[in-house]
C-alpha cells in the first residue's frame, strides 16, 4: 500500500510488463487498484499491451451481448458463470472513471468492453483524457499498478 494525500484527476498506470498485461483478464487487477487512485469521473489512463486479447472469450461475449455493467451484474447475480464475472469485475470500475487503454487490443473489442477508448500513445491518451477532466489536472503516476494499491484516508 502507498498512501495518497488526495485522488487525481488523472491516473497512468503500467500493469508492470508482461504477463501482468498479457490480456484484460489479467490486466483488471491493476484496474481495481487505479481506480482507487482516481477522482470520482476522472480517467484512468492504463499502459497494457494485451497482446493476447481479452484473455477469454466468455468475457467477450457478455459485454457483446449485455452491454452496460448493470445488466451484466443481474445476469450474474442470477447465474455465476466464470468470465462472466471478470466482466463484471471490469465494467462496474467504470461507473467511477474514466478508462482509457494505451494498448494493442483490437479497437472494437476495447469499444465493445466499454473503455473509453484504446489508443497507441500516452499522449493521444492524455488529449482524449482533457474531454473528461479539462487541460489543468492533477496525475498520479503508477509505474507497477498490479501490485500497488493507494491508500487514501480522505
């Protein structure tokens, strides 16, 4: 754990290399421990390659078909599937931020997992990211985010 004084407007994380980014199931671990870091509505900006895609073809297929984090947690409550539930790890984060991927994940599948957007570079990532929090934020940086959790008393 590493305390924090405040939440930023704008977090950039690395999941911290490979594996810890080698897919989306793998790289939501470094997502639940950002999003701890960050603002109500602000971004998250996550470095993960995911160079074998979303890492489960379950998960794929339950943002395809239920589409928003609510009917993904119904469907879940009702009937537990593995993957299923790593959907739903991933989509309820972002009903408190923003989540933009610095990544090599198809740009459909990222669109279609909800992210706000998927993008080849940090700086593309931090001009989508001003939409969201305007051009004077605050940043915390996490260069290894899956194994680091921010700790605010605020």
């Amino acid at each position: 754990g590493v305390p924090i004084d405040k939440k930023a407007d704008v977090v950039i994380v690395s999941c911290g290399g490979y594996p810890k980014d080698i897919n989306v199931y793998q790289m939501q671990k470094t997502m639940d421990n950002s999003v701890l870091a960050v603002r109500e509505g602000g971004v998250v900006v996550l470095l993960a390659d995911c160079e074998e895609g979303s890492g489960s073809k379950v998960l794929e297929e339950t943002f395809r078909r239920l589409k928003t984090p609510e009917a993904i947690e119904g469907e879940l409550a009702g009937h537990f599937v593995i993957g299923a539930n790593k959907a739903y790890a991933v989509s309820r984060l972002m009903t408190k931020a923003h989540f933009i991927l610095v990544t090599s994940l198809d740009r459909q599948l990222a669109k279609d997992m909800l992210f706000t957007g998927a993008v080849n570079e940090v700086d593309e990532a931090l001009k989508l990211a001003e939409e969201y929090v305007g051009k004077d934020y605050s940043i915390i940086l996490m260069p290894t985010g899956s194994l680091t959790v921010p700790l605010y008393k605020g």
